[in-house]
C-alpha cells in the first residue's frame, strides 16, 4: 500500500529551498551593505568633529617643541637651569631637536 501512496504524491521541486536560500543571502547581503553605510558616515561626522582638535593639538605641539628648542638652545649657551631641564627631559626620553636643526632654512 504504501509504493501506491508514494506514487500519488507529486515530486517535491527543490526550487522553494533555494528560493528561500537566496532570498535569505540577498537580504543579509542588503543588510550588511546598509549597516556599513551608516559606520561610514558615522566615522566621517566623528572626523569633521575631531577636526579643530586635531588643529590645536598640532599648535601646541609647535609651540611645545619652540619651547624646548628655546631651551636646549639656552643650555648650549651655559644657563644651568636649562641644562637641568634638558637633562631631565633626556633621562625621560623625550628628545629635543638641536637648534640648529629646527631653524629654517
């Protein structure tokens, strides 16, 4: 009886699971289009905010490093207090580019 029932029965297309898997792929692939479009635009806006941040830490890295050549250029000419302080800044790591070298040419 039952090769009789199997026989009725239509066979089942394959088309609907891939119709599905597709549709599913297309959708997640949209999705994912979509998501990173917004992280685009996000990054962006963040940078235009960040932007006369940047401009005034690179104004006070000028100024920072006019200083600190003012002052090795002071301890090359004898001021102790200079020298103290290039030699600590030395023995922190920092270094101080030599007068000479920062003038412009």
């Amino acid at each position: 009886m039952q090769s009789q029932d199997e026989e009725a029965l239509p066979a089942r297309s394959v088309f609907v699971p891939i119709l599905l898997v597709a549709l599913s792929l297309c959708s997640w692939s949209g999705f994912q289009t979509l998501q990173l479009i917004r992280e685009q635009q996000q990054l962006e806006a963040m940078k235009v905010n960040l932007a006369p941040q940047e401009l005034a830490a690179t104004k006070l890295r000028s100024a920072l490093d006019q200083v600190a050549t003012a002052t090795a250029k002071l301890a090359g000419e004898g001021n102790g207090n200079a020298r103290l302080i290039v030699e600590q800044l030395r023995s922190r790591g920092v270094t101080i580019n030599s007068p000479a070298a920062s003038a412009p040419r």
